[in-house]
C-alpha cells in the first residue's frame, strides 16, 4: 500500500527583526496547512523566524 506525505511550502512576509511576531505567524500558517490543508509538513524559507537580514538592518555602511 502506497504511503503519502502530503506537504505545504510557505511563501509569506516576516518582518526583520520581530521574533516574537514571526513565531506567531509561522504558528498560524502551521495550523492553517494543517487544518485546511491536511499538510504533515509544513516547510518555511529560512531566516522566518528572524525575516530577512540585510546590511540596512546589519546597520553596516559603504564606503566609497
């Protein structure tokens, strides 16, 4: 008998630098795919939980 996986891959907006908020939209999104969906996985892109990182919010600068 064949076994199935079904999987959901999350594609959504994590702003940088909130934790906390991202934790509870990664939470949401999981119970979402779990209950509409019937996703046994759950896949999110990496650096969710902290958003993007870029040298703006490294607060590094350029010389020239």
């Amino acid at each position: 008998m064949p076994v199935s996986l079904r999987i959901a891959l999350v594609q959504a907006d994590f702003p940088v630098g909130d934790i906390d908020g991202n934790a509870g939209r990664i939470a949401e999104r999981i119970a979402e795919a779990r209950d509409r969906y019937h996703a046994d996985l759950v896949l999110f892109p990496e650096l969710s939980r902290t958003g993007p990182v870029t040298s703006i919010a490294l607060g590094t600068t350029h010389s020239t």
